[in-house]
C-alpha cells in the first residue's frame, strides 16, 4: 500500500492473525522526498516494528485498540520522541493472544517539534 499525504505524517499498519508493512511517502513544501516503510511483525503476542530513520527526524509510534471514527490513537509507551539516527530502530510490544491492535509512525521533522513545543 503507497499513500502519499503533506509533510511529516503517519504510517499506519493494523496488526490482525497475520502481520506486513505499509509504505509512506512523505512530500512537503520545500522538503526532499523521502520514504518510510514501518515493518510490523507479530509472533504469539509479541509484535516487532521497524524502520529506517534519518537523522534530523522524530519519530513516535502510535497504537490504538480498533479503528472507529473516534479511533485514540496512544504513544505506544517508550516509544515517543525517538531521534533519528540513520540506522533501523525496533521496539517490541505485547499483546494478548487474540487481540487486534493498530499501529502508526508520526514522522516529525527536528524543527517542527521544536517549534510546537515553543
């Protein structure tokens, strides 16, 4: 799947029986291009995301229990604020045999966190 949305966005991934990735690309004013790709893989109930990152980039991955039209999407906990390194990062999360859970990846550009934090 390839959705392409304006700068800095999400990535979403559902997690059911069985696991994959969903591919971003990222196009903003004046930014580069770039691409994402959040690997989802689930075994049991241990579920494994990575990507690549870039350096100047954070990075926070979402989940959520089920996708409705008030979906609340969480900070999947210790994964919030990630910086960018250029290597792949992984986290790991748990969840019940069973249980569906929905994943995303907001990209944030260094200068816009900054920014909104002001």
């Amino acid at each position: 799947m390839m959705i392409k949305t304006p700068a800095a966005v999400l990535l979403g991934a559902a997690i059911f029986a069985l696991c994959g990735c969903v591919h971003q690309e990222v196009v903003g004013k004046g930014e580069p291009r770039s691409a994402t790709t959040l690997t989802v893989t689930r075994s049991g109930e241990s579920v494994q995301l990575s990507w690549k990152s870039e350096p100047g980039k954070i990075y926070d991955v979402l989940y959520a229990e089920s996708l409705t039209g008030k979906t609340e999407w969480k900070v999947l906990p210790g994964a919030g604020n990630i910086r960018g390194t250029g290597d792949y990062l992984m986290f790991t999360d748990s969840i019940s045999s069973g249980m569906n859970r929905y994943y995303r990846l907001n990209i944030v550009l260094e200068r816009q966190r900054e920014t909104a934090g002001r």
